[in-house]
C-alpha cells in the first residue's frame, strides 16, 4: 500500500493505493479529509409558481408595474380617484427599504391589482390608470 496526499477543490485527502499483481489497475481506498470540510446541502428543486391569468389592461391604459420584488406596505390611491404626474401611488418594501411607486401619467385608477402586504415579482402589473 502506498499512501498518497491528494487536493481537491482545495481539500486535502489522504488516499491509499494498493497495487495489484497482474498490471490490473489499482483502487484507490478514500479516508478522511485531512481538513473540516463542510457540508452542502442540496438545494430543493424549484417549484415554478402557478401562472397568473390577468386581464388585459383597457387600451391606452397606464399599467404600472412592480420595478422589483418585494411586499406592498401601504396604497395611497383608490380606484376611481384622479392622479396626475409625480402622484404616489404606493409603498413596495424592498431590501429593508421603502421604494416610492409614482404615476407616470395622469387620470383615473381604474384597478388596482394589489393589496396591502402581498408579494410581488418585478413586472407584476400594481395599478391599472386610464
């Protein structure tokens, strides 16, 4: 038996090889790791969300939509309330952080497609103005 100190992924191993009589090819027998290795958990498998049937937005209709994720804190509007230009719209934490929703456009709050503390993904559709 030989014993051999190998690296793997910057692990060190101590490995003994035992030759064998005939040219047959030698096998390896895998001891401890030399170091505290860490151990990985395998990641769950990803779960894709059901798809979100969403009605179309009246057309010529400002849709504003989620910039990240994160969790609606509060809504400053109502449906059927005027808004214009620069007018808050809602509250999205994101990242320990309260992100300002603004109206990009002014007129009328059709819909609003959110509600207080729900999730959100960027490009969720928040608020409907017409």
């Amino acid at each position: 038996m030989k014993k051999f100190r190998i690296k793997v992924n910057g692990k060190a191993y101590e490995v003994e090889v035992e030759e064998i009589d005939g040219g047959g090819a030698a096998i390896p027998k895998i001891t401890a790791p030399t170091t505290p290795q860490t151990v990985v958990q395998p990641a769950a498998p990803a779960v894709s969300p059901e798809p979100k049937t969403v009605a179309p937005a009246p057309s010529g209709a400002e849709v504003v939509t989620a910039p990240m994720p994160g969790k609606i804190m509060s809504i400053k509007v109502a449906v059927g309330q005027q808004v214009k230009a620069g007018d808050l719209l809602l509250i999205l934490e994101a990242m320990k952080m309260e992100n300002e929703i603004f109206c990009g456009t002014g007129g009328t709050v059709k819909e609003i497609r959110v509600s207080e503390g729900a999730a959100v993904n960027p490009e969720d559709v928040l608020v409907v103005i017409a």
